[in-house]
C-alpha cells in the first residue's frame, strides 16, 4: 500500500485516476482504517484528502455554506453560524461516534461510507445539500440524495471525489432536526434515524416540509409523503400521526444485529414525529 | 512498498521514524517509540484506550496512520505530567480510586485533560457524554466521573 | 460420631445415602471411610470436593478436624471468576 | 492475633483510604500490561481461526505458509500431544487436558467460529499475515447447534462423540450435548408446594455474555535450548498458567517461569490459558522468543463468555409471605467442551433465603459456541436473576413489599443453606434493611418509571496462597504476594501489613511475584485475594514480630516471651521483663546482620473459611414506551464487606459489578447469523455500557465480620453481578406493568412487551 498526501485537489483527483479501482480516499479514517485492519479492503493506495485547503473549511455561500468533505463532526459543532443555521445537520454529525470520533469523522466521509446507517445522510437529503463532485472529468453537482446508491455504492465515477457539500440558505421561519434510535447513549450505528426539515408561515402552519430516513431500506431515503403530511397543517395531533404513518409505511428495512424489521419500521414513525416536533419548535423560536 | 519518513513532534519532542504506509499511529508509538502508555483494547475506535491529542484534538490512535502525523503534534498519556509533577487529574484519579486494573486509564486521562482545557466547568452529564468514547469495565464510571468533576472544581479555584 | 451429608450428585454415588453418622475426626479420615463405603463416590472424592463443618467450608484440607457432633456436608468444589 | 473491627483497637491503616501503590504507575503509562513488554529478537505470533461453526478438519497443509520470508514456525494439532480425556488435579483446579489442548488449538473439529487451527510466529506482522493467509486447511462443514433448548434435543448434532451424561439416571447409553446433570435437594418440595397458597412458575432465559475486559489477552514466551521456559503474560494466576502450559509443553513445572503482567481486566476470562501454550510452543519450534496479542474480535469470538441458560422456577409461599418451597431446573450452554458454571448457579439459585424446601435440577450443555470462562460469581447471576424475578412476582401476588418479602425469608446465621451446610454469621438481613432505610426506596418515582429490587449472594473462597515479608536495613518492608492485582489488592494488603507492623503504610512496597519467587499461589479469583493473601500477609508479619521480638530479646538478654510488639517496636512486656527502652523496628534492622541475619517472614497457607457474601441491589430504571429504550436512572448497592479494607476499592467493586450487571441485562448479548459465525464480535455491536448510560452508583458497604479472617475480610469483588439482573428485571416490569422473562431486555423486546411493535406497520 502506499500513502499520500497531495496538497491539491487536481494532484488527489490525478493520483486517484491514476489508481482506478486501486485507490481508496482518506479523510477522518474512521471507517477506512478499520476496513483495512480487517482487511475487507486492500487498497494499492491511499490519498489522503485533509491536506487540501477546499476540503478542510467552512464558508458561506450564497446566505448558505460550503463545507469541504474532509471538515469533521467536531468542528462543525463549533462553527456557530452553521449551528444556528441548520442545528439538525449539525446534531447528525455530532452523532456519529464518540469524542475521539468526532474529532476526525468527516461529512464527506460519512456521505461516501455509503452506510444506510449514516447519521448526516438523511439530515443533509431533509435539508436539501448538494454534494461537488470533482474527478478526471472535472466538477459536477449531485444531489445528496442521489449520491448513495446501496450500502457501499455510490453514484461516483471511477476517479471521483466528493470535495464538499453545499448547504442552501434556510429561510425564515424554517428550521431543522435530526434523531437517531441507539440501544446505547453513544457509541452505537442509528438502528433508525430521521431528519426534518419545515417551513412555517406566520400562523404556524406548515408550508414545506422534507422528511428523511437512514437505517431502514439499502440507502437513506427522502419521504415526500412524510412530508406532505403536515404540509398545511399545525402540526396538530392528527398531521403527525399521519407523518409517523407515511414515515413507517416507507420503511424496507432489513432484519439483522442492529434492529429488526419490525422495530424499525415502528420506531421510524416515532423518530420522524418527535424530529418533526422538535423542528416546528425551532421553526418557531425564529419567527 | 517503502516505508514513509515521518518527522513529527511528540509531547513536545522532535521525532523522526519510519512506517509502514499501512501502521497506525498506535502501533508507532508502542511498537517504535516505546510509548506503551497509549493501549490498544479494540483497534477500531470504539474503546478509547489508545486515546492521544493530535494537533490539540482527541482521537484514537488506532484510526490515524502513522503517516498522517508528518509535521503534526502528537501528545500522549506519558507527557501529561511534567517532571515530578502529576497533572492535578492524575492526582484526583489516584485520591478518587478512579482505576482498577488501570487498563483504560491513560486513555481517560488524556480524554478528561482535552475535555477540562476547554471546559473547565463541565456538568456531569457533559463529563458522561465526552467520555462516552472511552470503555471501562472495571469502575462502573462512578469514581471516574466524580474525579474529573473533582479535579474541574479544584482548577477552578473551588 | 459426626453427622455427614452429600449433597447433590454424591447422594446418587451413594447408593442414595444421602445422610450417614461417621466415626471420624479428620476429613482425611472422612474421604477413606466414605471411598471405602461407596466405591463409586472414590474418584468425585479424589477429584476435589469442598468440605462444609459445622457450616464452614473447607476446600483441599484433608487434615482439618471433625469435631465428635460435628455436622459435615460434602459439596461440589466451589471456584470462582 | 489481629485487632478484630470494633475490638477496641484503633486501626491506623485497615479502612482508611491510602493512594495505592501502583497507582503513579497507572495514570502516568508507566504501567506494562500483557503486551506492553517485549523480549529481544521476538517473533510475531498470530492464530488462524476457523471459519465454521462446526466442521471437520480433514487436513491442514503449512507448506506454503512455511516457505513465506520471515516464517520461523509454523504449529498445528500435530506439534502439541494429545492428553486422555479425564479430570487431572492441577493444583486447585481439576482440568480436562483433552478438551483444554483441543480449545488451545483444534484436534479433530473445529467446534466454533474462531476455534483456533494453527499458528506462526514470523519476524513481522506482515509475514505472518501472510502466511495465515496460505494454511490450507480441508474442512468438511457440519451442522451446527448454538441454542441450549436446541441442543438438548435427541436429533440435534452432537459436538462430541464420546459425551455421555453424566449422572443421568438410568445412565446414558448414547453421546449427546447433555455432559452433565446435577440435582440438590433440601427438604421436600412437594410437601412444601401443598402448604402454598400462592404458587407461580415461570421460564426464563438469558444470553451468554463476555467478560468484557479492555486488555486483549497478550504474552510473551521464549523457551531455550536446554528447555527453560519463560513466560510474561497476562492473567488472573501465573501459578495455574505455569501449571497448565508445562503439562501441555512437556516441561518441568520449575523449569517454567511466569510472571504475571499488570493485567487489563479480567472477571474471571483469565483463569485460563489461549495464546500461552502456542506461544511457548512457537518459541519452541522457532527458537526464539514469540509475542502474540490477541485483537478484539479474536477476544470475542474465541474466549470466555459465561454462560447463556433457560431455567424454569416454581415458588410457593403462604399469603403472609412465607416461601414454602422453591423449585428450579436450568440448562446453562457450556460453549465447546463440557463444564459451565452451572454446578453453583444450581447452588447459588435460593441460597438467599432461609428454606424448607428446595429442590433443584442443573444441566450442563455443549454447543458450537466458544468455550465458557468463568466470569464473576459464575453460574450465581443467571438462576439468581431467574429466582430473584420470581420472588418479586410472588411480593406481588400476595401484595406484599418487596424488602418485606425478602426479609420474612433472609437467610440468617443458623439457616441452612438452600445447597447444606449452616451459615455463620451472614449479612444478608442487613443489606435488605440498609436498603429499606436508604432515601432512595423512599423517594417516589415519576411517570414511566420503575423500581426493582434484587439480593444476591456468593459463597467466596479461599485456596492456597504464599507471601513474603522482607524488612529492608531501613526498616521498611517489600511484600510480595502471588496473586495478581487487578482492582488495588496491593493496596490492601500493604495496609495490612502496615497495620500488622506498625510502620506507616508507605513504608510497605508490594510486588507481585513471578512464579519462580513464591510457592504455590492459586489465582487471582473467587473474590478470595483480600482474604487468602490478606490471611497470609498477617501470618507472614506474625512471624518477622516474632523475629523480631526474638532480636530485641537477644540485645536486652532477657528471654523472647518477655517482649511484646506494640506500635511498631519491641517493648519489655511488662516490669518483670526490666525496664528498656523500647527498639524501634528501623533500629531492629540496621542491626539484624549483628544479630543473626536479615529478618523475614513468610507465610504458606491454604486460607479456609471464606465468609458468604450477599448484596441487596434498588435501581429506578424509566422506560421510553414508543422506542423500548431503558435509562437507568438511579442505583444502590449495599453489600456485606465483612470489613473493607480500602473502602474505596470495595465500593469499586460494588459499582463496577452493577454496571456489568446492568449491561447484562439491558443490551450485551452474542448474535449469530444462521451460519453460526458470531456477528458482533466488537465493541461497536456487542454493547457494553458507556459512561452515559449510567448514573452515580451508591453505595453501603455493610460490615458483618468473617470470624475466619483476622480483620474479619470477606470477599467482595463477585456478588455485586448477582443481584442487578434480577433487579432491573423487577423495575423495567415495574414501568411497563408487564413482566418480561428473558434478557437482555432490549429495546426491541422490550417494545415488544409493551405491544408498541406488535401496533406498527411491517410484516
């Protein structure tokens, strides 16, 4: 095997061309380390991508944020503008694993793990992020949602790397939210997780609503019925129970060490109305 | 494959070495620099006992490469007293029992300075979160827990 | 003469005498008279038991006395993790 | 004779809190666990597991692996002799070295997934991956079996051909999985069971879980030419490692020597021996000294656990709360080879309380799972959990509290055991009461939320043990004890020294001793460490007093019986004696080479009477209902310590225990697809607690003292995992109003309870 470290995102897309499908890309190393020790992976070679400046900062744009793939959990919980703007992202990133996680787990990363289990990937689908994409063909922009393709798969070509990930700017009245179901406290990978992302008009009726899934079919999942649900409603008893129906109704989830079919298709509901809860009160405290 | 020539600063020490592309930073230090303080429980990050500070953040030094810490600071368990000084946490953790076979310590330790240097005054339920990442089986956290919250009080000045 | 009682699996090597009244003061003593009785106790009794008199256990102490109404139980050997 | 607690004398270091002795060692790195030590010119040692459930081992080829640059050995079956398969006395210990040599390295089957076949020690790591990678070993796969009911039954595949049941009746006449029945009686349970007005019967499983220490097993072995052996590993008993691998080896116990690394957690899973035998085996065949550490899943899929079990309890009682009879009969998995814990958890179940009646029935069960360990109070949590549930459900049958229940039913001095023999002074009734008093049984609980109670009890044992006592021309002491310390042992037994002595507590330096230094020692185990080497270290201070009064004699000329010890010099012993003034033992010392050489003590003892330790456990515990998730919200232990030494590392223990306890029952369990290979061998899935999923754990140390033990120690590091499982058992059933029988108690299961899955969408 053999390391690098390029300082360039031209010399780290060159270099993984180079590889084809030889090459693997380190960020955090949280996932990648522990595939090669158990040797699931034996790449020839290994780009290490947090010596490149784009990948390794935050910006704003556009009244939204850039933020390079490499960026880890931990400081996106620091970056306050981010906080303030999309908490439900943020709390996601801040999720995945413990402290000593947090400090090297990276968006992107955790995006191109490809694991439906992902804890940013249905918080980034609820809030609408774009992924760039930059590979031997240069730049394109890929939705989020249509990055994952299956555990393990994505919609990359050979050569390619995801360099950051575009967060819209949230509107007024909008906010966001992600939960997770763990047997633990920490530690553990979402048996279920639901992001929300909604819209409120003055009277506190819903105008927009994006709900997402992780952990319950081969790939996170976006739920327009879900949705659609509490879209033009207070978010009234009788909207959110029809949201945690849609959510569940969604679920194709699979049976093994981390859940049952059952439970998560249960607990998805549960998670995806307590979310959407907790983002109508967010929405709400910025009016 | 060659090795990778790596220059690094560790706790406070420049240091030169040599690593295979595939070793981790863990297997360096224990293997190479004779740093045994940072242990290895799992191998995958989901213990905490090899728990260094990497350029001033916490992380397990079984997910870096050792490669990774060109031209990085690297701070381990065994440069957390200074000459025959113990760090005020080391002190509590010894007044408090807060180890049993001891195993996990080191990693706690380094895990509970990085949490204190930037919250000084944490609840205790921020101290279980921060921890979380570290495993004990021994103590049930009780003592660890009151040690750091112990030691947090004592820096403060209470 | 001490009152002896096998517990468990012993009371069945035994021939199902469970309880008997021994003349013996030492468990030592103990082990030859109940081996030489029950044949089929012998390797159970080579093999380790824990030896209970007058409510303290004894484990691999063949010379510790029986009194003369001592109550003696003969149990499995007791380890522990 | 020691002061006795409460006997009038103030004890200067016995109960107070000194920093232990290793302790700069352990929170500065210093400290060298098992695989933190290397010898020069080491290999690399690395096992090849088996990738089946059960198969059979047709062949294994090495030639390639043999040929791989840096190779220097390479083992399998054939370089390790095979043994009879009968019972051999190993010191405390009786062990099957055909089922022990079959676990270290496979003979005929592989019996589990991570079984292990061959191992190489090579100058890397690199290399010896590689050749891993190039054993060829022919397996022909075979059906396999992982649940206890299953196995149990006629038609399930029989891991062992020459198993027959022992103490069947009429005897077994086929090879089944069943390797042992056992039954105890007390009374008659029939008469017992008419004189109930309540009497309820339930079954009850639980999962096989794993010891759970952080340090993988480690060591470091070199044997030489002229067939000396040298060992540095980590484990509970160096002595019973030494005794175990130099039988394996073919070596002379003395010419082996092992010394005992600090160890990283043990709860029993290193008692016995894995990677020391291959590793002594390697260093033989390579001729130089091999290193192998194990990785976590190794840990998981190839070492300890303890039993899983189903066990079916019956009670009967009176309605004013009088037990008439207890019944239970378990199945408790084994893992490969015969001998799970189930000898004393039969014991264990209703050793609690004072009965009548009890009739109890134990099955000892193999299957395609990893050979158990010992782990903490074996066998005793499991039919506990079960009893302990029961006996909750009948206080609330009869409408009755549950303290008061127990109380009506505690076991006393004077009550005979559920398994024979008379108890002396116990501490059972005090820890229930400790527990009544405490603020937190009268604290009210919240929506949502449950409270479970539990007791628990353990017999502790004692064993053989050696210590010595070398007094430095300082005067100051090296103590050195052969039993490993795992939780503060050195603490204690300094402290007792110390107090022994009557020199301040720093003046003792413990070391723990390598096999070649001290006799026989049995291992670190059975709560027995406090009490056995505690036992030997005031015999071993007896005699340097004596010694000493006899040097102090010598100087005064008067006859030895005319001194006395007392704060720590020698005094005439009374006016007849004449008057001197009194020597210091630093000045006993500096002259002992004047008056007949340095002055020692040491003691060899096989420690008896261990006293019976029993806890009483309360937890609040609330239950989210729409997701089964349990928090934990408060605890307390109250234990009978006899006498804490170091309150501080009782209360450890304590704690410690319980949080095991509630890992056991909230979410740690072995999962296995249908292939029969172990899906979670990690921390990521096999879910131990982490500092957030527990609350501070209370403590009340209750001091009823062991007449057998001159501080009156008994042992407290095994009973605090009794009383938990059966304690949040009783809570979560408390919060959700149904009672849940198997563990862990899941959030799935536990939503399944509730009937919150059974509401949801999907098939």
């Amino acid at each position: 095997m053999r390391y690098e470290a390029p300082q360039t995102l031209e010399a780290a897309v060159g270099l993984l061309a180079e590889a084809g499908d030889n090459g693997r890309v380190l960020a955090g190393g949280t996932d990648l380390l522990v595939q090669l020790r158990a040797e699931t992976i034996e790449p020839e070679i290994v780009v290490d991508v947090k010596r490149i400046t784009e990948l390794r900062t935050v910006s704003p744009e556009d009244g939204g944020f850039r933020i390079g793939a490499a960026v880890t959990g931990a400081e996106l919980g620091e970056h306050d503008g981010l906080r303030a703007a999309w908490p439900g992202v943020v709390e996601a990133a801040e999720l995945i694993g413990s402290t000593q996680i947090q400090g090297r787990a990276s968006l992107g990363g955790n995006l191109c793990n490809a694991s439906p289990a992902a804890d940013t990937v249905p918080a980034l689908i609820a809030a609408d992020a774009v992924a760039s994409i930059i590979g031997p063909n240069g730049r394109r922009d890929l939705a989020v949602a249509d990055v994952v393709s299956g555990p393990g798969q994505t919609a990359l070509a050979r050569g390619e790397l995801v360099a950051s990930i575009r967060l819209p700017s949230q509107s007024a009245r909008s906010a966001d939210a992600y939960l997770r179901f763990i047997p633990r406290t920490e530690m553990d990978i979402a048996v279920v997780g639901a992001g929300v992302n909604l819209t409120l008009d003055g009277d506190g009726r819903c105008t927009a609503a994006r709900v997402a899934l992780g952990a319950v079919a081969e790939r996170a999942l976006l739920v327009p019925a879900a949705g659609d649900a509490i879209v033009g409603s207070t978010l009234d008893e009788a909207a959110l129970s029809q949201l945690a129906e849609a959510a569940s109704a969604a679920c194709r989830p699979i049976d093994d060490k981390r859940g049952t079919k059952i439970y998560r298709t249960k607990v998805a509901g549960v998670l995806a109305r307590r979310a959407a809860e907790i983002a109508q009160t967010r929405a709400g405290e910025r009016a | 494959m060659s090795k990778c020539h790596v220059t690094a600063t560790i706790n406070g020490d420049e240091v030169e070495y040599l690593c295979e592309p595939e070793e981790t930073l863990l297997d360096v230090l224990r293997d190479q620099l004779f740093l045994t303080g940072s242990k290895e429980g799992c191998g995958s990050g989901d213990c905490g006992a090899c728990s260094v500070m990497l350029d001033g953040r916490l992380v397990c030094a079984c997910l870096v490469l050792g490669a990774e810490a060109q031209g990085r600071k690297v701070e381990t368990i065994e440069g957390m007293a200074h000459g025959e000084t113990l760090h005020p946490l080391q002190e509590k953790f010894l007044e408090h029992a807060a180890l049993q076979c001891g195993v996990c310590t080191p990693g706690v330790l380094v895990a509970a300075k990085a949490l204190l240097d930037r919250n000084p005054d944490p609840t205790e339920t921020e101290v279980r979160y921060w921890l979380a990442g570290n495993l004990c089986r021994c103590t049930g956290y009780d003592k660890i827990i009151r040690a750091v919250m112990d030691t947090a009080a004592e820096m403060r000045g209470n | 003469m001490a009152r002896v009682v096998l517990t468990g699996n012993l009371a069945k090597l035994a021939d199902g005498e469970a309880e008997l009244d021994l003349d013996v003061s030492s468990v030592r003593q103990l082990l030859r008279v109940l081996g030489d009785r029950h044949p089929r106790l012998k390797p159970h009794l080579e093999k380790g038991l824990a030896v209970a008199i007058n409510g303290t256990i004894y484990q691999e102490a063949w010379l510790e006395a029986i009194p003369p109404d001592g109550e003696v139980f003969l149990m499995p050997q007791i380890g522990g993790g | 004779m020691a002061p006795m607690d409460g006997g009038g004398h103030d004890l200067k270091w016995v109960g107070k809190r000194p920093v232990r002795p290793d302790g700069v060692d352990k929170v500065t790195g210093r400290a060298r666990f098992g695989a933190d030590y290397n010898m020069a010119g080491q290999l690399v040692g690395r096992v090849l597991r088996s990738p089946h459930a059960h198969a059979v081992i047709k062949s294994i080829d090495t030639s390639a692996a043999e040929k791989v640059p840096g190779v220097k050995a390479v083992i399998t079956r054939d370089d390790i002799p095979d043994q009879p398969p009968e019972p051999v006395t190993v010191g405390e210990m009786s062990v099957n070295f055909s089922d022990l040599i079959r676990n270290v390295l496979a003979r005929e089957k592989v019996l589990y997934d991570g079984h292990a076949v061959a191992a190489v020690a090579a100058t890397s790591a690199k290399a010896a991956r590689e050749a891993l990678k190039l054993i060829k070993v022919d397996y022909q796969p075979l059906p396999h079996v992982l649940d206890v009911e299953e196995a149990m039954r006629p038609d399930a595949p029989v891991l062992h051909d020459n198993l027959f049941t022992e103490g069947a009746d009429p005897p077994a006449d086929k090879p089944s999985n069943i390797a042992k029945r056992i039954e105890f009686t007390l009374g008659d349970v029939a008469v017992g069971f008419e004189q109930a007005e309540v009497v309820l019967e339930r079954s009850y499983k639980t999962e096989p879980v794993h010891q759970g220490y952080i340090e993988p097993h480690a060591c470091v072995a070199s044997v030489t030419e002229d067939g000396q052996g040298e060992l540095w590993c980590s484990t509970q008993g160096h002595f019973v490692v030494r005794a175990i691998c130099a039988r394996m080896i073919g070596m002379d116990i003395s010419a082996l020597r092992v010394t005992a690394s600090e160890i990283g957690g043990g709860f029993g899973g290193k008692t016995v021996v894995y990677l020391e035998p291959l590793a002594l085996a390697l260093s033989k065949k390579a001729g130089h000294p091999v290193k192998m550490v194990m990785t976590r899943s190794e840990v998981f899929r190839a070492t300890g656990p303890t039993s899983g079990a189903t066990i079916r309890v019956k009670i009967g009682a009176t309605k004013d709360g009088r037990i008439t009879a207890g019944e239970a009969e378990m199945a408790y998995l084994a893992g490969a080879f015969p001998g799970s814990p189930v000898n004393p958890g039969c014991m264990c179940a209703f050793a609690p309380y004072d009965l009548e009646n009890v009739w109890v029935v134990g099955y000892d069960v193999v299957s395609n799972r990893p050979k158990v360990a010992a782990y903490r109070a074996p066998g005793a949590p499991i039919s506990e959990y079960a009893v302990e549930s029961l006996i909750d459900e009948v206080a609330d049958e009869i409408g009755m509290d549950p303290i008061d229940f127990r109380l009506k039913n505690a076991a006393k001095q004077g009550t005979h055991a559920a398994y024979g023999p008379k108890f002396g002074p116990i501490g059972m009734i005090d820890t229930l009461k400790a527990i009544k008093e405490s603020e937190h049984y009268n604290t009210p609980l919240g929506p949502n939320q449950g409270r479970g109670v539990g007791s628990g009890f353990w017999f502790n044992i004692g064993g053989e043990t050696c210590v010595s006592l070398n007094i430095s021309e300082d005067g100051t002491a090296t103590l050195m004890a052969g039993t490993p310390d795992i939780g503060g042992s050195r603490a204690t037994l300094s402290q007792m020294a110390a107090e022994e002595l009557g020199i301040d507590y720093d003046k003792v330096r413990p070391i723990i001793g390598d096999t070649s230094s001290l006799g026989y020692t049995f291992l670190t185990g059975g709560s027995r460490v406090t009490f056995s080497s505690g036992m030997a270290t005031v015999q071993a201070a007896q005699e340097v007093i004596k010694e000493l009064c006899a040097r102090a004699a010598k100087i005064w000329d008067i006859p030895a019986e005319a001194v006395t010890w007392e704060d720590g010099e020698a005094r005439p012993a009374g006016d007849n004696a004449g008057k001197f003034d009194p020597l210091s033992l630093e000045e006993l010392a500096a002259s002992a080479g004047k008056t007949g050489g340095p002055i020692t003590g040491y003691a060899s003892i096989n420690a008896q009477g261990a006293g019976p330790g029993f806890g009483t456990h309360l937890v609040d515990v609330e239950v989210d209902k729409e997701t089964g998730r349990v928090t934990v919200l408060r605890y307390t232990v109250a234990q009978d310590a006899g006498k804490a030494i170091h309150p501080s590392y009782v209360e450890g223990q304590y704690q410690g225990g319980a949080v095991q306890g509630i890992g056991w029952a909230l979410n740690e369990e072995y999962i296995y697809g249908d292939d029969g290979l172990m899906q979670n061998p990690g921390f990521l899935d096999y879910r131990m607690p982490v500092a957030s999923d527990v609350p501070m754990v209370d403590t009340v140390i209750v001091e009823v003292p062991n007449p057998n033990h001159p501080y009156g120690v008994r042992g407290v590091g095994e009973t605090p995992i009794v009383p938990p499982l059966g304690a949040i058992a009783n809570a979560v059933s408390h919060a959700v109003g149904v009672r849940m029988h198997e563990l862990p108690m899941s959030p799935p299961k536990v939503l399944e309870a509730v009937g919150g899955a059974a509401n949801g969408a999907g098939d």
